[in-house]
C-alpha cells in the first residue's frame, strides 16, 4: 500500500503532539495524513477520546492506517469495538503502561488496562528500554497479546521531540516498510 491509498489517522497522546514531533512531522509530509482532534488534551476522558478515533475511522473514505503514539495507542485499541471501517493497519509507538499505579497523571489509568486480544489487522509496536511511561516488557507482552511486530527502538525515552525525536528518521523508514507490506 502507498501513503495515497490510505487514511493515515494520527493519534497524539495526552497534551497532543507540538510541532516539532515526529507525528507532526509526519503529518505534515504525507498528503493523506489527517490528526484526530480531541476537546481536551491536558485533560483526557477515555470514553472522549474513544469516541473521537472511532469518529474518524468511520468517516474515512479509504482503508485506515493508525498511527498512534502514547496515550492514543490505548485509546486506538479501546475504540476497535467502535470501527465500522476496515483498519488496513496500525503503528504504535511508546504505548503506556495504562495499568502501572505510579503513572502520573493518575487519571491517565483509566485508559486501562489493555484489551489482550489479538489485533485484527497487522501492526507495529515501537518501545524503548528507557520509557519513564513504560517498562520495555510490559510494552513487549502488549505487543505479543496484540500479534503485534515489536521493533526495540533501544535507549529512546518516550520516542518524542523532548527525548531527541522530532524528525525520527528511523521511525519513518519503520513506517515506510509497514505501509509497503499492507
């Protein structure tokens, strides 16, 4: 599949993606790229939140790629039940542990826990080994749950512009291949 033949939905995490991250970046490069905007970025709602992906993929006009990082990885995943478009596939990048207690905010628990089913359509999972949000493993079992491929994206933070990952041309190469396969 080529960039053009998708809708590429862009799902930012909690207080959404500025202008120098790599979502972005690469929304703003691929023509066919549109962000799901949510009413309230500093305050998610799962329910919300949810619901807004699910908008978007049920007014898409061609097969959908999700390209969820952080917080919109676990609110890509509980929106699945919603969609009434085919997924054609979905990136995921820095998933939360939506379950770890100590997160911070708290109220970002209630995007949890994950569903562990397998995913119905191909995926990609990108963690790192130094996530403040995510222990490697527990994104790595998530990624097995799913049916995910798991990419170890080695010592990167949250993979965001404030842990040197604005332009992330690593991720769009990932990316590249993923979308090639579809």
């Amino acid at each position: 599949m080529k960039a053009k033949d998708a809708d590429i939905l862009i799902i930012p995490g909690y207080t959404n993606s500025g202008p120098d991250h790599w979502q972005s970046r690469w929304q703003a490069r691929l023509s066919t790229a549109r962000r799901v905007e949510q009413e309230e970025w500093s305050k998610p709602v799962r329910e919300d939140w949810v619901a807004k992906v699910a908008e978007a993929v049920n007014e898409a006009v061609k097969p959908v790629v999700l390209v969820a990082h952080s917080l919109g990885v676990p609110t890509a995943i509980h929106a699945l039940p919603e969609f009434r478009k085919p997924v054609a596939g979905a990136f995921f990048v820095a998933p939360p542990d939506v379950a770890n207690g100590n997160i911070r905010p708290k109220h970002l628990m209630t995007f949890g826990p994950y569903p562990r089913d397998p995913l119905p359509f191909p995926s990609v999972t990108v963690a790192s080994r130094n996530d403040d949000f995510c222990a490697f493993e527990v994104a790595e079992d998530a990624a097995a749950a799913w049916g995910s491929l798991f990419l170890d994206a080695g010592h990167a933070g949250h993979i965001n512009a404030e842990s040197g990952y604005g332009p992330w041309p690593e991720g769009s190469m990932a990316f590249a291949k993923f979308l090639s396969k579809l």
